[in-house]
C-alpha cells in the first residue's frame, strides 16, 4: 500500500470520521471504478468515540477502495486549540502530521474543509491544512486544493464566496449513488448523517488553490 506510484492521486484530509465520504463523495465514486485514480483519506480526530468511530471510518474505506487511511487520533479541542497547553503540545505536531501524510502520498489534489463551514473544528482543519501545504516546497505541493462542503452549503454562500474572494465552485456528480449510501451507511453512530446526506447527488467544491501561494 505504499508504493503508490505516478497516477491521479486525491487525498482528502478531513476534521471526523464520515466527513471524506460527505464532502469527497464524487472523487471517491469517480476512483472506486478508474484504476488510474487513487484516493486516500487523512482523517484528523477520533470523533470524540475512538474505538467507534475509527472502525466506521475503516469500514468505509474498505467499502469505498481507498487506497490508504491515515487516522491521526486528535480530539477537537486539540484541533481548535481550546487549551493553551494543547496548543504548546501538539500544534506543530498536527501540521507535521499532515505534512508527513502529504510528502508520503504526494497527492496531485487535496480536498478539505472550505473557510466558509460552519463548523469551528472544520475551519480550524482547513487552516491547518493550508499552513502545512504553505510551509512545503513549492515542488512538493499538490496541484490543486479544493474546498468540499459538510455543514453549510457553498452554494448557498455564492454570492459572498464568489462576489467577495472571487473563488470558483465547482458541482460534480455523484456517479454511483449506491456506492455513496453504502459509505454512509457505515457510520451508524451518527443517524443524523444518514438522513441528512443520503439524498446527495451532486458534491460542491471551492477551487482553494490560490490558497497555497
């Protein structure tokens, strides 16, 4: 599983278990049939549940043929940085992380959290993710970032998105629906999910590449 070797690669780096299959779906349907497409998933916290959560989310990716599955193991507080001593502890720590999981893949697309999410662990990801993209080579960065969407629609922000920081959204069909509500399903801790996202036919994307220069 690692030697990945010189294809499309997308890696989503995502704040919970269950947030790559809402917010990838489409590029985890468009990699489930093209052998030339690898997609892997970085998850960043235990979802408050480890023993749980972590094995809905590796269900997941056996079901979806994620090529890899990085589960990092923090908890929110650490993402968001509530407490002082977790941020001396473990900041840099998170952004190395994901450094480490992005020069290991070396991924041509990242997917992530938009700035505009409505949820605060979510946008601490996404900024965590472009400092750590930032902070690399330029070489070594991906060549496209691209912000997906879990709670709060973009579409629903484009006037400001787009008006405001001029970023393109991008709509991508979920090709195999099936293959989608069977992701979901895996995640029975979490029935608000379910029902909240399985009539999704369509995943939005900001293009966030501008974001790395």
């Amino acid at each position: 599983m690692t030697n990945y070797g010189i294809k499309e690669k997308i890696l989503c780096i995502a704040a919970h278990p269950d947030d790559t299959e809402i917010m990838a779906a489409s590029e985890i349907c468009r990699a489930y049939t093209n052998e030339d497409i690898e997609f892997f998933a970085c998850i960043t916290t235990d979802g408050g549940n480890a023993d749980v959560r972590n094995a809905e989310q590796r269900e997941a990716a056996e079901i979806g043929k994620y090529t890899d599955l990085f589960l990092l193991g923090y908890s929110s507080n650490e993402i968001k940085g509530n407490s002082e001593q977790r941020i001396v502890n473990n900041y840099g720590d998170i952004i190395k992380d994901y450094i480490n999981v992005i020069n290991k893949i070396k991924p041509t697309t990242i997917i992530t959290h938009n700035p505009f999410d409505t949820h605060a662990t979510h946008k601490a990801v996404f900024n965590k993710v472009v400092e750590a993209i930032k902070s690399m080579p330029e070489e070594l960065r991906p060549e496209m970032l691209f912000g997906g969407e879990v709670w709060g629609s973009i579409m629903n922000s484009e006037q400001r998105t787009v008006n405001s920081c001029g970023l393109e959204i991008i709509e991508k069909e979920i090709t195999n629906t099936a293959l989608y509500k069977k992701l979901l399903s895996c995640f029975p801790s979490q029935t608000k999910i379910i029902e909240e996202f399985s009539g999704k036919t369509v995943s939005n994307y900001l293009d966030m590449t501008e974001y790395m220069l």
